[in-house]
C-alpha cells in the first residue's frame, strides 16, 4: 500500500472515531485522509496543500500502562483461532509456522492531529498499535492496526488474519 493511501486511510480513521463513521468497523469512505509518517522517516511534508503529522508521542503513562498488544488470529486451514501476546519492542511467533509479529507502538486511545499522532488516555477506547509481520524473515506487513476498525489496514495472507484485541497491561510488582 502507498504511503498516500496509507496516510489517506489514517486520516479517515481519526474522522471517523470523531464520530464521522455511521457503522462500527467501517469509516465512512467520503473521508480524505492525509498521508501517515513512516517508521524511519522524520521529516515533515504537505501533501496538497494539508498539514501531515509527522510526530509518534507515547504518553509516560501508556508507556507505563501497557507492556504489549493482544493480537488475535485465525487459521482459515484448520479453523482454529487464538490470541498471541506481542511485547512492545520485541516479537513472537505465530505457533510453529515461519510468521512472527513485531510490536512497536501500543495507543490505547489512538488520535492524530496534524502535528501528531497519540494517546489521548490510558483507556483502550479507540486501540491502535503498529506491528509488522516477518515470513521466513521478510517483512510483509508494516502497519497500524485498529480494533474498532479491523477494515482498515488489514493485514492479508492467503492463510492467516490476524487483528487488535487491545494492550497488554504491566503486570503490577
């Protein structure tokens, strides 16, 4: 996916949780979206004209909140499904096959302005996490992930869907 459309699809993710979206799970498609930060990059831009946010701020109190990201996933051969722990900054694999998910961010309530994308809060009311999925070592998935809108940047393989349950709360000491 282009980093325009990407970006495109963000944007319309935030207008839609700000209450643009008629049916859960799915934005309203007459939303613009603008054009998203990738991972390595840090320079700023305009894309026709529009301000894109090029700034990741993870609250102290989500960093200290959470310690990972619950994905769930599906096996369309064999019909089972599950629910995989993923620890931010770090990777696991997806049972015995050649899949392993990365997690780097975790937004229990994702928003994006047009200087940055954050967490409004602790509270998971509009979860996002960015994750890329490795097969036999190659990236084939790089994105954000979204639970009340699982359409949006679904990851795809002939196999395997996999989605956001939420965070992974620290465990207190």
């Amino acid at each position: 996916m282009s980093r325009r459309a990407f970006g495109a699809l963000l944007l319309g993710l935030f207008a839609a949780s700000a209450g643009g979206c008629r049916h859960r799970g799915h934005p309203d498609p007459s939303i613009r979206m603008a054009a998203s930060h990738d991972r390595e990059s840090t320079s700023g831009g305009k894309e026709l004209g529009e301000t894109v946010p090029t700034r990741l701020v993870v609250p102290p109190e989500v960093t200290a909140a959470y310690s990972g990201v619950q994905i769930g996933w599906r096996d369309s051969e064999s019909g089972k499904e599950g629910v995989l722990d993923v620890p931010i900054g770090g990777a696991a694999p997806l049972l015995s096959t050649d899949l392993v998910i990365r997690a780097d961010v975790f937004l229990p309530s994702f928003s994006m302005s047009a200087e940055e994308i954050t967490s409004t809060g602790i509270g998971q009311e509009n979860p996002a996490a960015r994750i890329a999925v490795l097969e036999s070592g190659r990236e084939i998935f790089a994105g954000w992930i979204f639970k009340r809108f699982p359409d949006v940047h679904p990851f795809q393989h002939p196999r395997f869907s996999l989605k956001l349950e939420g965070g992974v709360s620290r465990k207190s000491a």
